[in-house]
C-alpha cells in the first residue's frame, strides 16, 4: 500500500518553509526549519512533548505567528496580510487533539457552517457535501444530532469530515487519536488511512507509530524546536541515524 | 474458604420502605433530622403564626369603597370594631391612573397602551426566534390586550381601527413569513418614540432616515476604507444628519403634509409608562452596546482596547445617582448649544451606558468560559473575525451569561426608580409620594408601597423565568 500511495506524489510543491524561526517571548521554540512538502505527500511528525511539532503545523494555517523566515502554503506566502491569512485557511483543513466541534450546534450544522459563510455554497448543496462526507466517516445517521451525544471517536470523525467539506488541498492532523479512548482511535485512523490513500496532502503529528508505517511516505522527527531526522518510514524505524532518534524509538516502542 | 457463587433466580424490584419515601421522608430528613432541626423547624412555625395573625386581619379587613383614608377607617371599625386595622385599597381607585400613567392626559392613554401591545409583537421575534406556536400566542395574547384596553381607554375610532388593522397584520405575518416580524422590531423604536411623545408623523420617519444614511455611507465607502472606517464615517453622516438636517425635513414635510398627534411633554410621563419606557429602552440598546464593549476589550488592537476598558471601568466607577445627575444638569453643556435635549432621552442614554458596563463585563466572562478551541477551529475553517463572534463565539458566550444578563436587566429595571431624584415621578417614591400628600389620603402607608412592589415583583419574576426558560431551549451539551 505504501509503495502505490507514493506513486501518487506530485512534483507540485504544496508547503514551503524556509529558514523559519519562532519564539514565544524569550523561548526559541522552532529553530530554522526548512522543508518541503510535495502535493499527495503524507507527513508523519513525531517528536517528545515540547519538541515544537505541533506549533509547527499551527504555523501553516498561522494559528501561530512565526517570527522569522518564510511559509509559503499553496503558492500564498503568510504574512500579517489577513486576506492571504483567510484564504490559506480556507484551502488548509485542520483537525485537532480535542475536536473543537461547535457545540451549540447540530451536526450538520458544523459541517455546512464554513462552506456556507466562506465558499458561499447555497445552503441545499452544503448540506448535500455534508451528508456525503458524513456516509464518507461512516455516521450520517447523526447528522441531527448534538456534538455533545457523540463518543469522542464520531467527535473526531466529524470533526474531520468537518474540515473536508470545506475541499481542502492539504490536511493538519494534530495529535488527532490523543484524547481518544484506545477502543475509538482506530475508527479513526482508518478514517485518515482512508483519507491518505485518496491521495490527500496530509501533516500528522501524532505517535501512532503503526499509522505512520502504513500510509506516510516521510517520517519528521523534532526536538527542542528543531528537524533532527527525516526518512522514509522503513528506513526511519529499522535504522535511525541520530541517537536522539533511537533513543526516543526505543522508549515509545520499548513495550 | 470458597469463594464460588452463582445466582441461581434473579430478585424482583421491590418498592422502598413507608420511611423512604414521599412527605415522610423528606420531612424526616429536611425538617426533623437533628434536635437543632428540630427546634429551627419549631421556631420557624411559630414565627411565620405570628406574622400570619398579625398580617391576616389587615388583609382581610380590606375595603375598596371609600372617598378618604379616614372613611376607610371608619367602615374597617365599623364592621371589625374599635381598633381593628384594615388595607384601604380604595386609594387605587384614585390613583391607579397615576401609578401607571403618571400625568398623561387621559385622551391620549391609548397611545402609551399600543406601545405596550406593539412592544411585545416586536419583542416577540427576538425572544422567540423562528418559533411559530410561541410567536402566535404572545401576538394573539398582545392583540387581544390591546381590544379590551384599546375600549377601554375609549380610544378615537380611526385609531382603534388602525392599531386592530397593524397589530392583525403583524399576527397574520407571523403565519406566513414569521422572519419578516424582525424588520418590525427594527422600525419599532421610531414609532414608540413618536407614539408616546406625539408630533409630527415624520419625525419618526426622517428620523428612522438617519440610519439608511448611515448603511448607504457605510456601503458606499467600505470598499474603499475598509470595514471599521467606513462603520465611523457612517455614524458620523448620520449624526450630521440628526443634528443638522432632520428637523428641517421633518418641517418642511409637515408644510406638505400635516399629519399628526398631539405632543406630551416629558414631564406628563410618570408612574409605569416612566419606569417601563427606560428600562425598556435602556435593555433593548445596552446589550449590543455591551456586547461591543466585551469585544472591544478583548481587542488586540490599543486604542480600541484603551477606549472599552477606559469606558467601561469610568462608568461603573460612579455611582448610577451622579451620572443621573449628569443627565439632568451637566450633559447640556456638552451638547450644540440651542439643542434642547428631552430629560428622559438623556436619562435614558446615561442608564443605557451605566447598564452596558457591567453587560460588558458580564458577557467578558462568558467569552473568557470559551474554550480556545472554539476560537481556533472558527480560524482554521477561514471565517473571518465578525463571522467567527456572530457564528461560534457569542452565541455561546451569551449563553453562558444569561442568568447574569436577566440579572443585570432586572437590576436595571429596578434602578430606574432612581430617577424620583432628579424630579421624574417614577412609581415608588414619585407617585407614592404624591399620594401621601393627597389630603383624602394622608398617613397611607403600606397599600401604595404594596400595589407599586407587586407590579415590579411580576415584571421581575416574569423576566427571570424566561431566562430560565431560554437556558433550557438552549442546552445541547447533554451533560
């Protein structure tokens, strides 16, 4: 399966970072970071807490501000320009550790929120689009209901199925199974194994080491703000280059 | 030792104990549960005998037929003997009109009596949005109101049948496009103004002008300036417009065209209509304005900031008494001289500003609730800011603050009683007052005090069980 998913990557650049620094007040936490992401790539990040993964994929759709160097997300670079801002958002679906679903409002409602008041959809279409990714994540039949009647799996489905209506070209994924009891995350990673074999630009900071041998054609390891080591999954996992890889391989394989 | 078991036929349920269950056992566990409980609860009856034997005849003695306090007293004596007490409630019969009127000429009461009807017609969209049973009833109900009061009144016939004519369309309109009842709540403002306070037909109309010239500068000049530019570039057209060109229309207008009600002056309002008109006004325009405000302090951006906070910490630094006060003696100096600014308008924007601070406040609390989450996935779905605060982030931060909104509004109702300083005649201390130095009723004491805290009582708990009633018909976290 991995080897046909990387016949699907295009030489399209989808994200360009270059000499990216950011600090939150004093504290450096991403350090020159530089990388390239191809159209269909499908990126696994991995790192300890604190590592600065997650505000790194925060920073491709500017939840988080960087300080120095250049993002440049589908051809629109980020800068403090709000309609560049806006317009990679609307194009960059992220899903998070905690869902962040609306809770005031119904399923369906969620769903169709954004295309309606972003894209402009006619109401009817929107809720036709949601009602196709909801059978896509396999629960239509709550479409009526609460975010707040749901187990923390159909959350996190919806959520993601949430940020497809929207049509994004590339997918953030940030710890997306974390919060999740162990029963529930594998309906959930099927859903984003699902997603990566579509061919989807795909960012996942996660620690489901199975999910990234599966489907991810590249492996970024970060610590203390900065790319340590990146491979192919095979090669990352069987022969780990740095020593700070292996040993942060050999505590979260260990048992 | 063993330790196997298994069930081998399964119990039926069975009801509890007598002891456990219904009065009994709640009057065990609440009433006489520890000998302190028990000596409370004895204590707690005996007082409330006491206040019942002592109250009790006073009501029972109440009289409704009499021309004088003393005659009241006479006929309480006359019929429980020497010495007996007695509510003289025939004070209301007296006066009941200026408790709710205050000096209006009685002639013209229908006007403030539609404005009460059509008030609810116009609340009703807001409260009940989108809800066509509740929608139905509360304009059936308002309708209904008006023909019984509307008669009673003795309203002229051309007005009778007009209100009949509007408040039935706005109830045929709530079965057909009950979304269309909104642009009645917005022209309402304009036509209370001038139902209560009467003139010219196009006062309210060039007045209600001022705000289409606002929109059309706004639309005009937003895509060249930007939003918040534009939004201030329209409200100072339209102050230009208010200020400067309004009343020469509405002159010039009225040369044309004379149509009209007679004028009532500011100081003919008192008792109710005084208190209503205010804290109505006061709660319709605080909200948004507060609204504005929690935003505004949340601002990232300085002077937008430094405006709310500086705003909203001045206004409830000071008492509500000094900046009534304001209103009646300072804010003249501040205005265009020659403008003659009513008394009730000015007290009604001061209490509007007093009660949008502590909304302000009030709703920063239910933003500060939010989870972050709510904030990012609104960024990360590409809605920008407004789409963001009116879609994901106040309809839950208001719901959160509702039960200390009500409480600010019925505070704010309450408060509107303060105005007997500055000379208004608001129902408690005004009137109350003016009763008390009608010489047929001098030395009443509890009745009025009684009639004016029951009528707050109602308007008060009325307003709190419709925010419990709106918690409930929001609550979807199914917790």
């Amino acid at each position: 399966m991995a080897e046909a998913a990387k016949m699907q990557v295009s030489d399209e650049i989808a994200i360009q970072i270059t000499g990216m620094n950011k600090w939150y007040g004093q504290f450096h936490v991403l350090r020159d970071i530089n990388m390239t992401v191809q159209r269909g790539e499908r990126i696994v990040i991995c790192g300890p807490s604190g590592s600065g993964k997650s505000t790194l994929i925060r920073c491709i759709n500017r939840l988080e501000e960087h300080q120095q160097g250049q993002i440049v997300v589908d051809g629109t670079e980020l800068t403090n320009d709000l309609k560049n801002i806006d317009k990679v958002r609307s194009e960059v679906g992220m899903v998070f550790q905690h869902f962040n679903l609306f809770p005031h409002l119904t399923i369906l409602e969620n769903l169709t929120l954004a295309p309606i008041w972003v894209r402009k959809v006619p109401k009817r279409e929107a809720e036709e689009t949601a009602m196709y990714f909801l059978s896509k994540v396999k629960i239509p039949e709550q479409a009526h209901k609460y975010p707040g009647q749901l187990s923390g799996g159909q959350q996190q489905r919806v959520a993601i199925a949430r940020s497809l209506c929207m049509k994004p070209r590339i997918m953030l994924f940030d710890e997306p199974t974390s919060a999740l009891d162990p029963e529930m995350i594998k309906e959930v990673l099927d859903t984003m194994i699902q997603l990566a074999q579509e061919g989807m630009t795909m960012l996942c900071v996660t620690h489901e080491m199975g999910f990234a041998q599966a489907v991810a054609n590249r492996v970024i390891f970060m610590d203390q703000g900065q790319i340590v080591e990146q491979n192919e999954p095979k090669e990352f996992f069987n022969n780990p280059k740095s020593e700070r890889t292996k040993l942060f391989l050999s505590q979260i394989l260990g048992h | 030792m063993a330790i196997e078991f298994s069930r081998k036929d399964m119990l039926p349920p069975l009801p509890p104990p007598v002891s456990e269950r219904g009065a009994v056992k709640w009057a065990r566990e609440n009433l006489f549960s520890t000998p302190l409980n028990i000596a409370l609860t004895v204590l707690g009856v005996l007082v409330i005998l006491w206040l019942v034997k002592s109250a009790l005849p006073w009501w029972l003695n109440s009289v409704w037929n009499a021309s004088s306090l003393s005659e009241c007293r006479a006929i309480v004596e006359a019929s429980a003997g020497a010495g007996a007490t007695g509510a003289c409630w025939a004070m209301l019969r007296v006066w009941w009109s200026g408790f709710i009127f205050g000096f209006y000429p009685s002639a013209e009461w229908w006007r403030p009596i539609l404005s009460l009807g059509l008030l609810f017609a116009a609340l009703s969209p807001a409260l009940f949005a989108g809800q066509k049973r509740n929608l139905t009833i509360v304009i059936a109900g308002a309708a209904l109101f008006l023909v019984v009061a509307l008669y009673l009144a003795e309203t002229p016939a051309t007005a009778f049948v007009l209100s009949m004519v509007l408040i039935l369309g706005l109830l045929a309109l709530a079965q057909v496009a009950p979304a269309k009842l909104l642009w009645f709540t917005l022209i309402y403002p304009a036509l209370m103004l001038w139902l209560l306070w009467g003139g010219s037909v196009w006062l309210p109309i060039v007045g209600m002008a001022g705000f289409g010239v606002l929109y059309f500068v706004f639309r005009l000049a937003s895509p060249f300036i930007g939003l918040a530019p534009a939004a201030g570039l329209g409200v100072v057209a339209a102050a230009l417009w208010w200020l400067y060109i309004d009343v020469p229309v509405v002159n010039q207008l009225q040369g044309l065209l004379p149509f009209g009600i007679p004028s009532i002056d500011s100081d003919e309002f008192g008792g109710f209509l005084l208190a209503t008109v205010i804290g109505v006004t006061a709660i319709t325009f605080s909200l948004p304005i507060g609204i504005l405000l929690a935003l505004g302090r949340q601002s990232d951006m300085l002077i937008v900031k430094t405006l709310s906070v500086g705003f909203i910490e001045f206004i409830r630094g000071v008492p509500l008494i000094t900046l009534l006060f304001t209103a009646s003696l300072l804010l003249q100096y501040f205005l265009p001289p020659g403008t003659n600014f009513d008394i009730i308008l000015r007290v009604i924007i001061l209490v509007t500003f007093f009660a949008a601070a502590y909304l302000a406040e009030v709703i920063r609390g239910g933003l500060a609730a939010l989870p972050r989450g709510q904030y990012e996935a609104a960024d990360a779905l590409g809605l920008d800011y407004w789409r963001a605060q009116r879609l994901i982030i106040l309809p839950q931060a208001l719901k959160i603050s509702i039960p200390a909104i009500v409480s600010t509004f019925i505070g704010l109702f309450k408060d509107t009683t303060l105005v007997g300083l500055i000379g208004l005649y608001e129902p408690l201390k005004g009137i109350t007052q003016l009763v008390r130095a009608d010489t047929n009723w001098k030395g009443i004491y509890w009745e009025p005090y009684i009639f004016v805290g029951v009528i707050f009582f109602v308007i008060c708990f009325g307003m709190s069980r419709y925010s419990m009633y709106l918690e409930r018909k929001l609550k979807t976290d199914h917790r």
